[in-house]
C-alpha cells in the first residue's frame, strides 16, 4: 500500500491535473541531525535509516506549533489521507499517472530546490521526458534551472538535483499569514529587471481578497513571463492571486515626487495613503514582494540613513596642500 496526503487542500490551481491527493515521500519524515553530531551507541540503527536519525512527529510533518497554548491556536487541523492499494507486489499502481511528477505541465506551480539546496516557490516552464525546467519565484529568469522529473531518472548533473514536490510542502504559506507591522523584502522602484535591488520594508495594511484591485503606481518593473490569454506576455502571480498589501520602503523616501506630511494621512476607508514609492500597493503573490530574509542577509538591516565618513589628522603633522 501507498499513502497519499491532500497537499492542495486550499490550493486552487496549483497544478492542471490531479485530484488534490499526492504521494507522500517516505524519506521526507525522517529528520537527520547535523553532521557533527556525534553517532548514538544507545540504541541499534532501523532498517532504512541510521541509528541517530528520527521520524518527524505529526506536528513537525504538517508545520505545526504544538507548543502554542491551547487557548491560541485556531481551529483544528483536518488532514484527509488516502490510502492506495494493490492486487499483487508487480501489478500497476492505479494512480501512477496522477503523481506530480507524471501530471507536471507548464505553468503549473510547484516547490523546487536550487543549486543551494534552498526551496522556493516555483512555476514549471518546460517539461521534458526526465526533465523539468523551472523558475524560482522571486528570482531572474537566469536562475532558472533544468531539474529531473524522477528520482535517479536523468543522467549528467541534472541526476544530482531534487525533483520538484507540490506546492507549499517544502516552503511556507507566508503570504496568508502576513499582518500589518510585518517586515517583508520589495524591489527597489528603479532597479533593473534583471538585477533587481531588494528593500526591507514594513507592512501597514493588508487588502481582502475581495477587495477591488487597486492602481499600483510607483512600484518596480517586473519580468513579464505569463501569458495573459492574448498574445501578450505580463508579470507572473502566483496562483493567479491579487491580494494586495501596503507597505512602507524607507530607502524610498527620497525618491516621492510630492513632499512628505508630517503626519501620516488617510484616506476614506481608514487605510493610510499611497505616496508612491515610499509608501505603495503590491500585489502579494507578484515578484515585486518576497518574504523577509530572502535576498538580504539574516542578521543585518538596511538603514536609511546617509552613509557618513569622517577623517582626523595627526596634530603634529604639517599640512598638505593638495589644489591651487
């Protein structure tokens, strides 16, 4: 028997094909610790993993803090699993051609990992016989990368590579969690496309995804790599989603046409006003946002403030003159 987990629980779209349900990957619940951590003699190793490795608990599996107080949390997670079985150990498995990697198509959304080892989101460009190539979310289109299908099926560097998993099982679902005071990266407005220079910066509202799409003005220029139907190639959105968020970019103060108030202002509905690009509208799923962290380093924030220099001369030294 093979078990499958609801992966596109709340997922519309992620992938053309399939019904929601996709094979979990056995080697993915065991948890290895870090290499230099010393082998255990306490206990004897299990078939099919080593002796200091453990399987990860259903709260780990599923992302989920146990450890918050039970008056905190939610409502309660339902996981649907589906349970396939066969006649006989040689006969075909009647799902086989719904397993992600048999159904993947261009445009379909996936998690894929890159040559770091890190998962991003993903859309699939070009799907090959062994061989899928795709484009990380957040990225250029030169960090697009060829990875294998199947596991151990591609020859060359690509046989190195992990395939793509579904969506959302190996990154987080940030973006239906943000909330306002939350810190997230934006492209600098004038940054080139292919080089895209990235601004932490602060959320102050978070649209419905009701809601109306707004104007955005101000914001950067983004690869255009989507079809729209028509002939006509626009900005990708992951999911095709156009929640919209407002955030405030203090490296682009500078850069706002009118001057500042003072004082905040608002507009009818409460929300604070657009004063472009130091304060503007994003589309959450576009690649104009991604969550903090992922361009800049962990540990150091930008600053807005004028970079300074200062130089002191010895007293003793004489003077030197440097221009007539």
């Amino acid at each position: 028997s093979r078990p499958y987990v609801d992966m596109e629980a709340g997922i519309k779209g992620a992938t053309k094909n399939g019904d929601g349900f996709d094979l979990i990957d056995m080697d993915s619940l065991v948890l290895s610790p870090p290499k230099k951590q010393k082998l255990s003699s306490s206990s004897p190793p299990r078939s099919g993993k080593k002796s200091n490795d453990r399987l990860l608990t259903v709260g780990e599996w599923l992302g989920i803090d146990l450890t918050q107080p039970h008056s905190q949390k939610t409502q309660p997670v339902v996981v649907e699993l589906l349970i396939e079985i066969r006649s006989s150990p040689t006969a075909r498995w009647v799902r086989e051609s719904l397993e992600l990697e048999n159904r993947l198509q261009v445009g379909d959304f996936v998690d894929a990992q890159d040559s770091a080892r890190q998962w991003y989101e993903a859309i699939v460009r070009e799907v090959a016989p062994d061989t899928v190539k795709v484009h990380y979310f957040g990225w250029g289109s030169k960090w697009d990368a060829i990875l294998p299908r199947h596991k151990g099926a591609a020859e060359g560097k690509v046989k190195s590579k992990t395939p793509p998993v579904p969506l959302w099982s190996k990154t987080s679902r940030w973006r239906e969690e943000i909330k306002v005071g939350d810190e997230v990266e934006v492209r600098e407005s004038s940054s080139l496309v292919q080089r895209p220079k990235w601004h932490r910066a602060t959320v102050l509202a978070v649209g419905r995804e009701t809601d109306p799409p707004r104007e955005l003005v101000g914001g950067a220029e983004l690869e255009a790599l989507d079809d729209n139907g028509n002939g006509k190639k626009v900005p990708l959105l992951l999911l095709n989603r156009k929640r919209q968020i407002l955030v405030e970019v203090p490296q682009e103060r500078l850069k706002c046409t009118s001057p500042l108030p003072t004082v905040r202002s608002k507009i009818d509905d409460g929300l604070p006003a657009a004063q472009p690009p130091f304060i503007r509208w994003v589309n959450l799923y576009s690649e104009e946002i991604c969550q903090v962290n992922t361009h800049q380093t962990r540990d150091k924030k930008q600053s807005d403030a004028p970079a300074t220099a200062s130089y002191v001369m010895e007293s003793k030294r004489d003077l030197v003159e440097v221009m007539k």
